[in-house]
C-alpha cells in the first residue's frame, strides 16, 4: 500500500487538488506556448515557412512568425502566473497543516524541522529556572537538546503530588518541557497555569504538573514514560529525562554544623551549606540519560542552585563518570547571584570548587561567568534578602585549570538571570 500513498493527496477534504490543478495548468500552459513559440522560431531559420508566411499574409496580413510568437509568449507568461499561484497556494495549504498556530511561514517550519535537526548534540545538566532559562535560548540553534532534571524538590505543588500519589516531582521537568515547546507561549500558559482558591483541593497545582502526575498514572507509575509521552504531544524541539527515576531526598551539612534534611528545608536554612548528600546514596541513572551524555558533542552543567539543582544529579556515580569520560565540550554556567542558606558569600570559583569536590572528578573544562555589574536599584532589592552578585574572580579559576568565558551574560528586568539569547550565542560560539 505505500506506493500507493501519493494518491492520498487527492482525498477529499486535503485542500491541495486545487493548487495542483492551477500549477499542472501553468506546466501545460509554459510547456505549450514555449514549444510553439520554438518550433516557428526554428522554421524561420531554415526558411521554412514560405508558403505559410504568404498564406497568412493573404488571410490575415501578417506572416505566422508574428502571430504564433506572441500568442506563445503570452501563454507562457500566464503559464508562470498559475505555476506561482499554485504553488503559493500548495505552500500555505501545507504551512497550515505543520504550524496550526499560523505563527510561522513554511520556510521557518522547515528551518525547525530541518536545519535545527542537524544542530549539535546538546546535554543540559541541572533543575529549576535556571535550566529551563538555559533551554529556551539553545532551541532556536539545536533541536537535539537533552535536559537532564534533578528531582529532589520537596515543596510546592511538586512535593504535595510526591508525598500524595508517591510520584516523582515533577515542577522542574514541566519547566522545562515548556521551555522547549514549539510554541512556548501557548503551552506556557497552559501548563503553567495554577489554581488558586483557598477551599479548593486543587489550590497552588500547576496545571502541567497534574498532567504529568495523571499520565504517570496511566503509565502504571512510569515517570520516564509519563513525560516522555506528554513531550511528545508537546512536539518539544529536545527531549526532558529525570536523572533518575527513583525517590531520592537532599540532606546537607552546613557551615554552623547542623544537618539538614529537604530540598526546601535547605533554601530556608542559614548557610552556608558545606557538603550534600542524598538519600539513597546511590540512586539508579535513567538509561538515556547515560546514552545522550556519551554522545554529546556539549555537556552544559547550571545554571541553576549549585547545591540543590546541579550537584545532586553528579551524586548519581554513573553519571558523574559518563560526563568525565565523555569526549564532548564541557562547560559550567556560573550563578549570577548568591543565594540565601546556601551559597552565603560564594564567589565564582567557589561555586566551581563545590562541584569538583561532590563529583569526586572534573566534569568540566570551561567556565562561563557574568563580569556585568546589575542596576544598583536591582541590587538593593538583593540585598534585602541576603543576596549579592557572584563576584568573577576570573584569576582564580584560570589557576584551578579551568579556561574561562567572561562576558555580559545577564538580562535585566524586575529580577537578576541569565539572558537565555546571550548564553545560548556564547554557548554556540564554543561549540563552533
């Protein structure tokens, strides 16, 4: 039956017959008077056309050369104006159909599917805004993008779904998966939606997360499954992969000596935090996330909370060493700003210390770091809370053995974060 597929395009109702009808027309149209057109042309050099000439001249007064030639010529121009209205006419019809949204031409359409296709094999690393942040600006270079989330978050509608139907959290993956939508806008106000109401069960759910907390179910729990699925009906440029499947909890020691146990509990401490852990100590790495990071050409690590977001997926062994052995280019986004009860007082090569010492390995070569002043009004807004501007000490880093990339890498509105066009320019540049 396969040979036989092309007849499809004439089924009722697949609005192309028309388009395909006016450009055979402008075929026949061009072919006909281009070879009429021709074959008198040719007569006239090998003086052929002696009695014709004087036929016409008797009958009509002018010799066929001067009819036939015109009436050719005008066949083929509107032979080019139906092959161009059909084929017009084809593109939209087709345009239509691959971006319902009508947001794109089919040009951009084929860029998409096409040209971002042959883009290069991307890893991303990491959890929260910052991960989906880094995302959205590399899908406009790439579509082979593989976001690997760390799920440990154990507040907000994420834990409340963990503690009462025992899946996975599943906040940083809706992120992310929104991130990475063809048409962000549209999914991002679907799945980013929350309800609210103080009587109601479903008050503080996203949306995205009871999808995900629903397919997980229908899938028989499979978490990797669930959200494999609802990317693809998402058409996500990339895929999004939990690091790991299993039930993992973040503990931490921090700097005055207590312990810590919760991701959430962590963000609400008074830091710094010294050393994390996980619990279980050695959760089980997903598959795929073992195989996109072995054939990556790019292995992006934050950016993101360095002790809750990035480390803990590098606390899963395998994974840690997949990213040591790997042979693509390896970097580290460096946080811009400090933050509270964890990373008090960190600067840049701080952050990159604490990452080699709970890998137990290097896992990067470069380090991309803001050197970009923010507002001092921003600044101010910062500091009320504790936080303040990851200094770039650049020197240090260099001495640790790490090149760096030091630029302005920042965008600027009511918050302080990563420009995800900036990072994703710089990160292309790196790749090339």
């Amino acid at each position: 039956m396969g040979r036989f597929s092309a007849l499809k395009w004439l089924y009722p109702g697949m609005r192309v017959k028309r388009w395909l009808l006016l450009a055979t027309l402008g075929v026949l149209l061009i072919t006909g008077g281009g070879l009429g057109a021709a074959l008198v042309a040719n007569m006239v050099v090998f003086d052929l056309l002696g009695d014709i000439n004087n036929y016409s001249r008797l009958h009509f007064g002018l010799p066929v050369t001067a009819l036939v030639v015109p009436i050719g010529l005008v066949l083929i121009g509107l032979g080019m104006v139906c092959l161009a209205l059909g084929i017009r006419g084809l593109v939209r019809s087709v345009a239509s159909v691959l971006d319902p949204y009508g947001n794109q031409r089919l040009a951009e359409v084929v860029y998409r599917k096409r040209y971002l296709q042959q883009g290069s094999n991307i890893v991303v690393v990491g959890g929260g805004t910052g991960l989906s942040t880094m995302i959205r600006g590399l899908k406009e270079f790439t579509s082979n993008i593989t976001a690997v989330v760390t799920v440990s978050d154990d507040g907000g509608s994420s834990g409340r779904l963990q503690q009462e139907m025992g899946i996975l959290p599943p906040g940083d993956i809706r992120n992310c998966l929104v991130a990475l939508a063809d048409d962000e806008a549209v999914m991002g106000e679907i799945f980013q939606h929350r309800f609210n109401g103080a009587v109601s069960s479903l008050s503080g759910h996203s949306l995205g997360n009871l999808i995900l907390a629903g397919m997980t179910q229908l899938r028989g729990g499979d978490f990797e499954r669930a959200v494999k699925e609802v990317a693809r009906v998402l058409a996500i440029r990339g895929s999004v992969l939990p690091s790991t499947v299993d039930r993992v909890t973040i503990h931490a020691d921090m700097a005055d000596g207590t312990h810590i146990k919760g991701e959430s509990s962590i963000g609400r401490s008074h830091g710094p935090v010294m050393r994390i852990g996980l619990e279980p100590e050695h959760p089980r790495p997903v598959g795929d996330v073992l195989a996109a990071i072995a054939a990556a050409d790019l292995i992006v690590l934050g950016p993101g909370s360095v002790f809750t977001s990035v480390i803990p997926n590098l606390l899963i062994p395998e994974i840690a060493e997949a990213i040591a052995r790997a042979d693509a280019l390896k970097v580290h986004i460096c946080n811009v700003m400090t933050q509270p009860g964890e990373t008090d007082g960190f600067k840049a090569s701080d952050h990159v210390e604490a990452i080699i010492r709970h890998a137990g390995r290097r896992v990067f070569d470069y380090v991309l770091v803001n050197n970009r002043t923010p507002r001092r009004d921003l600044l101010a807004k910062y500091e009320v809370h504790g936080q303040t501007m990851v200094e770039p000490d650049v020197e240090k880093i260099r001495r640790m053995g790490f090149e760096c990339i030091v630029g302005d890498f920042i965008s600027e509105t009511d918050l302080v974060r990563h420009d995800p066009q900036k990072l994703a320019r710089a990160i292309a540049r790196l790749v090339e």
